[in-house]
C-alpha cells in the first residue's frame, strides 16, 4: 500500500495525507453526500402558500421554449432592450419600467446594469447566437490549452473537455439569452481558463465584462486579485485591484442615476439575506446547471463529488476552483432567496470540469485512510 501511494502523481493532493486527516474526510464526505441527498433542493419559498409545490432539480425549462410563457423577468428585460433599440436612454424609463411591473427599485441594485441590454439591443437576436457559439467555442478553447498546461491536466483532457462542454451548453440557451447571470458566467468560465500566472490579460478583460454585466462577478474577481498578491505578483494584484475600483466607481453612477427616478412610495425589495444553509448552496449550484436534469438524490450529492474532484487537484486551477466554489456556495446559503437560484449561473458553467478527478480524489482518499501507522 505505501509503495502504491508513494507512486502517485504530484498533482493528486490526498495521496500523501496521513491516515487520520484521510478517515476524517471521508467521514466528512459520507456526511456531505447523505445530507445533500435529502435537503430541498428547489427554487420555492417553504414558506410561501403556494399549490401545487416546486418540483426539485427542474427549475430551468428542459425543452419548446417557443411554447412556453415568457418569465416575467425575462420579459421585463425584453421590454428594456426593445426599447433601447428605439432609440431610448436606459435610466430614463427602467425604473418607470420596473415600477409599471410592480417590480422593486429600492435598493438601486434591483435594477441591472445596463451593460448587456445596450449589448443585445445592438446585436439583435442573430448576434445574441452568434455571440453564444463564439463564446462556447472561446471557452473550450481557453480550457483545452490550460488543461494542457496543468498538473494531471493533460492525461485528463479529453474527459474534462467532455464534462465542461455538459456544463458550458448552458450558455447556448436561447430562452435565457436576455439573463444577466448567463453571459456573465460564459465569460468567468473564460476568465478562468484564460488565466496564468504572469499571462492574466485576457482574462482581466473577460473578467471586466462579466462585472459590467452583473455584480454578482465580483467575487471571482476579488478570488482571483487575493491569489495574486498571495503569490507576490504585485503587478497582477494591482490590475485587478484597479479593476474592482473602477467597478465600484461604475456601479456608484448607476445607483446614483437609478435613484433620480425612485420615488418614496416605490416598492423595496425584500431581503436578500435568506439564510438558506446547504439548501441554498446546493439549490443554486443545481437549478441553475445542468444538473437540474438529476433526479434530487444524485444531483445533490454530484455536487459534493465535484467539489471532491476540484479540491483533490493539486494544481493551480484546482486550487483556484475549490476557493471559488466553496466561496459562492458559501455566500449562497446566507444570501439570496429561493426565487434567486439563477445567480448560481454565474459559477455553474466550468463547474463540472473537476468531475474527471472525483475518482483519483476518492481512491486516494481510501487509500490513505487505511495505510498504516509507520507509512
């Protein structure tokens, strides 16, 4: 058994643990995978009366959606961009827009950026598919050359091309294509393939557009600028520093020209903060993915293995990825309600690349929870 752990790669990170720390996260991970087998998963507020009740993992539409009624937020987005394409100023009708929709202006950030609406008013709807497909191809592209790149990465790249086009097909959703969380996670998941330490350019301009689109990007970027300086690279730190000013200078002019508009009698919204726990977590990281096609007791749990998969790739991506999904899903079971499952758009894109290192991860695991004491 030592000679078999002591034959593995560099890149496979539980190979070497001791037995101790290996026992205590399988055992961890046996509690993970039950618990995330039976929490709700689903977009629905338990405390709402509502009849009849959600249906766990299936809260995005699987097929004809010319046969289905527009959302109402989408088509609240369809209004904007039309009449943006006529020649109209954003902030001088989106409140009213939102107000004659009874949809809430208070807070300032109830109202999007608007960023993709001047985007997809210019394109039109052929661009908005020509733009997908350009995207998706962008994407597998960035990942196919890191993968290459990476410890254990290359070996595995086939599969992980596989697994991530499962998860980037997303993107080519054309119910979706005025959602704000949808481009702005195609253009993370670009980000993060595009990525290298002391070649970050193109992965900072895709990273600005996807924080121009929705705010929601913003932890990625603040990732991704904390490894920087903890790496010393003072130079990229900065870059993306400065990005994050210039973001928040931005957004201060938004809220700024939201609010000449709002008038006190105007709706505010209701709480952001949920407090959902491994519901949240689990019910953005599902409905908003692909996953949502899982019967709820396998899409619960493929969450916990994928995570797995990104935490036992010791690499710089796998490094990254585990930070960054543990990050999100950690804001998700504070904040945002039931109702606010598609933020998780914003990550679910590349999230399913680490399943081609569940298995190493899991073998290891074992493997070293039971060598012995002296090994």
């Amino acid at each position: 058994m030592a000679g078999v752990t002591a034959a593995a790669p560099a890149w496979d990170r539980f190979a070497h643990w001791p037995r101790l720390p290996a026992r205590a996260a399988l055992f961890a991970l046996l509690l993970a995978i039950v618990a995330s087998a039976l929490v709700p998963i689903t977009a629905e507020d338990p405390t709402a009366q509502r009849a009849p009740p959600a249906k766990t993992a299936q809260a995005l539409p699987q097929a004809t959606p010319a046969e289905r009624p527009r959302d109402d937020d989408l088509a609240l987005y369809d209004r904007v961009i039309e009449r943006i394409r006529h020649g109209e100023n954003y902030y001088d009708f989106v409140v009213d827009e939102h107000r004659r929709q009874d949809y809430p202006v208070r807070p300032g950030l109830a109202v999007r950026l608007p960023t993709l609406a001047y985007i997809e008013a210019w394109i039109g709807e052929p661009g908005q598919v020509a733009a997908s497909l350009i995207l998706l191809a962008a994407v597998l592209a960035a990942w196919w050359r890191r993968l290459g790149e990476e410890p254990g990465g290359r070996e595995h790249r086939p599969l992980a091309i596989a697994l991530l086009l499962a998860g980037a097909s997303l993107g080519l959703n054309r119910y979706y294509f005025v959602l704000h969380e949808l481009w702005a996670g195609m253009l993370l998941a670009l980000s993060f393939g595009l990525h290298r330490p002391g070649r970050w350019g193109a992965s900072l301009a895709a990273a600005a557009l996807a924080l121009a689109i929705r705010e929601h990007a913003l932890p990625f970027v603040l990732l991704i600028a904390a490894m920087a300086f903890w790496r010393r690279d003072w130079k990229e730190g900065a870059a993306w520093s400065l990005l994050v000013a210039a973001f928040f200078a931005g957004l201060a002019v938004h809220l700024h020209l939201v609010a000449e508009h709002v008038l006190p009698g105007d709706r505010p919204s209701p709480s952001w903060l949920a407090l959902r726990g491994l519901s949240g977590w689990l019910s953005d990281f599902v409905l908003a993915s692909n996953l949502r096609f899982l019967p709820h007791w396998l899409a619960g749990p493929a969450v916990v293995l994928i995570l797995l998969g990104w935490a036992g790739w010791k690499s710089p991506a796998g490094s990254f990825g585990t930070l960054l999904y543990l990050g999100y899903g950690t804001a998700f079971m504070i904040a945002g309600r039931p109702g606010n499952f598609y933020w998780g758009a914003v990550i679910a894109p590349a999230l399913f690349v680490a399943l081609v290192f569940t298995p190493v991860a899991l073998r290891s695991l074992w493997r070293s929870s039971r060598a012995d004491a002296a090994g």
